[in-house]
C-alpha cells in the first residue's frame, strides 16, 4: 500500500463511507416509519366522500340499550369505563375496508393523486365519546381522519359541509333528511349470518328504479299494472329516465373506475359495479341500458330479474353493499347474509310486497 493511499485521502475515504452508512441507516428508519404512518386524507373537494355512522361502523348494540333505558347521562359514564376497549365491527365495517383497499391501489398508480375515497365520520354522539371511537379505528388501523360529532343534534347540516356523495346510517329518519336534502343516503341493516366477502374487490350492487334512476316508470306500474309498464318503456325507449338519488354515487365510482382503466387495469379493477333489477330485459331492459349510456356511465354487470327474488343473485355476487327502495328486497337479502342498504326513496315507499300500506289510520290519529 502506497503512502498515499495511507494518508489523509484515505482518511476522508472511510469518513465519508460512514456518513453515507449513517445516512442510509437514517433514511431506512424514516421510510420505515413513512410505511407505519397512516396517509394524509385527501382534499373534500378532489376526494369521493363517504359518510358513516358510528353505530354502522361499529356494533354499538350494548351502548344503545344502556341509552335507551338508562339516559344519556348514565350513557356517557359507560362509554368513558370503557374506553379502552374497541368496538367491534359492525355492518359497515366490510364496506369501509373495502374503500381503504381501493385507496391504497389508487396510491400505487397514482402516488400524488388526491383522486380517492375519504371517509368521514358521521355521529351525533357526544364528543366525550370520542376517544372510544378513536381508540377503536386506530385499533383496527382505519384511515378516518375526519369527525363529524355533534353532541345530540342532527349531524345532517353537516353532509353538504363535508362535501359528501354517500351517508349511510342505521337512523331511518336521517337518512330520509339526507335524501330530501339532495344527498345519496340509505339505512343500514345487519345480517345474523354475513357472506364471506372479498378482499381484493369492492363489489356494490343498485337496485334500478327508485335508487339509480326517478320513480318515474315505477308509479305506473303501481298505479296501471304492468302491460302499460311495458308499452310505455317501449315508447319512450330512446328518452333517458331522470336520475334517482344515488346515481350521482355510482358516477363516482365510475370515475374512479376510469383511473385504474387508464393504467390498463380494467381486468384487475378493485371495483366492481352491479345492476340488479325487478325489471324484465326484452320488455323493459333496453330504456335502462340506454338510459346509463346517455349519462356516460358503465355498469359492469347487468342483471334484470323480471320479478323474481333477488336473493340468491346477490348471495352469487356477495356484494359489500346493496341498494334498494323496497324492504321486501331488503329483508330477502339479509336472510341470505347480504348486507343491505334501504334507499327511503318514491312511490314504493306507500307500498309492501305490491300491496299499498294503508296509512289512513295514521292520519287520522295526527288529524285527532
């Protein structure tokens, strides 16, 4: 070895091996904790916003029965004893984990894009409540970073606010708020028994009248039957149906759909979009194909019943969520362990199973 490779060259040689060590040891341990740190919630106003409930994404069963019967007070006092303890999952559990795996596809693709599904969420539970339901999701490292509690008051002056395409809730009433305010909103019903669910792929299936598209065609199959149905849908075949109130949800789906297209990633899209209608296809179905077309929207599967049940379509599907105006679809679905959303939307609303609900005894006592 030369003298000069024994001097002070060779000094600053192993000075700089080590500070380039250390720098990558340094940078190691940030990329580390880069990939344990849970990403930045988009902007609202770039973001496909999705309102839950608490008592949709947890099962608040226990809590709910000790309001109900012991007060509000008394309430609060048992949640904070149990703060510690998380949750467990409830019917929008699936649903939102779905999205976050949506997301995080989306990140891969498009690493600085803001183009994603933010969850928000929505509650009217008091703020001392909060904890239990931070320690919950950060328990089950859900990214909802964005809360909405209002502490008793209605938390439906708040959608617009937040900017959100969908609420969904387990309160009925809410959800009818939601809807009359423009909003897409459905109440949430549980199963006894859940279907296993995929993991790899959001799967949401929409009823057609009524949810995706206007009550329009369906107030004349209630009010004239079905063969006036079918000539009507014959003659204005070429006129798109006005939208129902959650069309503009499946629109956002649809554009995020297109991203993952962009990359060439139809085959492998995480999101899957399914139509399943009441409706016969030769009879009525091409109004609504064309209906969809003329909105520049796709649906990836296209299933038209002609009334039979629907069932055991949505237990082949295994949907995250399925959206319908009628709660006899509802009530088929969840005996077969699909997890359903009722959309209180039109004219099926006044009836059950086809047969009009008689609610002359309910004004008379609001008249009395």
């Amino acid at each position: 070895m030369s003298k000069h490779e024994r001097g002070p060259k060779g000094g600053q040689s192993n000075s700089n091996t080590s500070d380039e060590n250390n720098r990558v040891a340094v940078k190691d341990l940030y990329d580390d904790g880069k990939a344990t740190r849970k990403p930045r919630p988009p902007k609202p106003s770039n973001a496909v916003t999705i309102a839950v409930s608490s008592r949709t994404l947890f099962n608040m069963g226990k809590e709910r029965k000790v309001f109900e019967e012991e007060g509000l007070e008394r309430y609060v006092t048992y949640q904070l004893e149990l703060e510690d303890q998380p949750f467990t999952p409830g019917v929008a559990f699936p649903f939102v984990k779905a999205l976050m795996n949506v997301n995080a596809r989306l990140r891969e693709l498009y690493p600085d894009s803001e183009e994603l599904f933010d969850i928000v969420l929505m509650t009217n539970n008091h703020a001392q409540v909060g904890v239990r339901l931070i320690n919950s999701i950060n328990y089950y490292d859900l990214t909802i970073e964005r809360f909405c509690m209002t502490g008793g008051e209605s938390p439906i002056g708040y959608l617009k606010a937040y900017m959100t395409n969908l609420y969904l809730s387990r309160d009925s009433k809410k959800v009818q708020e939601a809807i009359e305010e423009g909003i897409a909103a459905a109440t949430m019903f549980a199963c006894d028994n859940e279907n296993q669910l995929s993991d790899t792929q959001l799967r949401v299936a929409f009823d057609g009248d009524a949810v995706l598209f206007s009550d329009e065609s369906e107030i004349i199959v209630k009010e004239h039957g079905l063969d006036t149905f079918f000539m009507h849908e014959k003659e204005f075949e070429n006129k798109p149906l006005a939208q129902g109130p959650l069309k503009c949800f499946l629109e956002a789906l649809g554009k995020l759909q297109r991203k993952f297209y962009a990359k060439n990633q139809r085959i492998n899209c995480p999101i899957r979009t399914y139509l399943v209608t009441a409706r016969s296809a030769a009879s009525a179905g091409a109004r609504v194909l064309k209906t969809l077309r003329s909105w520049g929207l796709e649906i990836d599967e296209a299933l038209f019943l002609a009334g039979a049940p629907k069932g055991p379509l949505l237990l082949k599907i295994r949907p995250h969520i399925f959206f319908d105006d009628q709660m006899f679809h509802i009530e088929g679905a969840q005996e077969l362990g699909t997890i359903a959303a009722h959309v209180p939307y039109g004219i099926g609303q006044k009836y059950h199973k086809g047969q009009r609900i008689d609610t002359s005894n309910a004004e008379n006592k609001e008249k009395n």
